[in-house]
C-alpha cells in the first residue's frame, strides 16, 4: 500500500522555509523528516501573528488542491458495466428503449 504524502499543515511551510536556513548552519537534512525535530522548538517559539503566515500558505496550498480535483479531468479508467456484471451482482439490468424499431439494448 503506497504512504500517504504528509498532509500540508502551517508547519510543513514552516519547516520548508527553515531547511535552507538549517543547512547553511550546518545540519545535515535531506528532507522534512529530518528538519521536523530541528524546527519543532522554534515553531513553539513563534507567535500566533508569525504563524499565521504559515496558516495561510497551507490555507491557499488545500484551496488550489480541491480547485485541481474538481477541474481536473480524472486520470482513472472506467470501465462500464455490462449485462453480465449486472447479473453476476444480482442487480436489475437497465433497459433502453429505442423508438424508431423497438429493439432493447443492455
């Protein structure tokens, strides 16, 4: 089973600014999993005012994602049911009528 991405909370954009800053001092961080322990103090330390500009990147970065699941045309492939699946889940089969010969289409 694939892992979940790490969800995109105010911290995240915290510690994505900080790694550059952690690097240049001399740390060693390959990626968020490292940098998580080094920022949690300083994360702790901030105000609400300086956390709020955290807030609203992951408040506009969960906007842009849910406007990109609706517009977005699905990359899944659907395949239709047919008369077999509908008798194979003992489901009543739709019936489509056609006017112009009366012929019944599954």
């Amino acid at each position: 089973m694939p892992q979940k991405k790490p969800t995109r909370n105010p911290f995240y954009f915290f510690m994505l600014e900080k790694i550059p800053e952690l690097r240049r001092q001399g740390f060693e961080v390959k990626g968020l999993k490292d940098a998580a322990p080094l920022c949690s103090s300083a994360w702790t330390s901030l105000t609400a005012l300086e956390k709020e500009k955290f807030a609203q990147m992951a408040h506009e970065w969960k906007a842009e994602k849910g406007n990109k699941m609706f517009n977005e045309p699905s990359t899944k492939q659907v395949m239709p049911l047919t008369k077999f699946h509908f008798q194979t889940l003992n489901l009543q089969v739709p019936v489509t009528v056609r006017s112009f010969n009366d012929s019944v289409l599954f």
